[in-house]
C-alpha cells in the first residue's frame, strides 16, 4: 500500500529566457494553490494526499502539466477553476478530468 492515496507531481521547469516551460504558465503559483486547497480540506499528510513541485517531466508541448499517482494520469490546466476541478472530481471523487487529460503516451 502507498503512503499516500495520491501523489500529485507539478511540473514547475524554468527554462532559459524565451523557451516554453510549465513555469511560465503559472504552475508553482498554482502548485501553492493546489498545496492550500488539500490542506484546508484536510486531505493532506499520511494515507490521504501529498502535492509535489517536480523538475522538468519533458512534456513542454503539453504544459503546464502535472500527474497523479498512483492512476499515472496525467493533466494540462490553465487557472484555479481546473485545479478545483482536479481536486474535486479525480482527488475527492476518483473520477477522472477527461477535459483536462492529456495523453501520457504523446
């Protein structure tokens, strides 16, 4: 069994000046939002969930993204509304974002 029902992984790569990175795309702000919002929903620490900022996961033409273990799915997001939409429906629900999927073969 894992120590956490799920793993979420952002990726939060900064690339030099002008080069596409989820960085750029506001994934640490948004990783500090997702990390607030399963704390303040008590879903965070053993056995519940854990939110990680991740280096470069090599999907720039995706970003940003960010992928949930154990599940391996992967996401693209652009605001505060499909991070509420991730945690709500894949998190808390088990259901997956189909929206929001991104496939993790490309």
């Amino acid at each position: 069994m894992s120590y956490y029902t799920h793993h979420v992984f952002f990726c939060t790569n900064q690339r030099s000046e002008g080069e596409n990175c989820c960085a750029n795309h506001r994934a640490v702000e948004l990783h500090a939002y997702a990390k607030k919002k399963i704390a303040s929903l008590g879903l965070n620490g053993e056995g519940k969930v854990r939110m990680n900022k991740a280096g470069c996961l090599d999907r720039c033409e995706l970003g940003p993204v960010l992928v949930v273990y154990p599940e391996e799915t992967w996401y693209t997001f652009m605001d505060e509304t499909d991070i509420d939409e991730i945690i709500e429906e894949h998190i808390i629900n088990n259901r997956p974002v189909e929206r929001l999927k991104v496939d993790r073969a490309v």
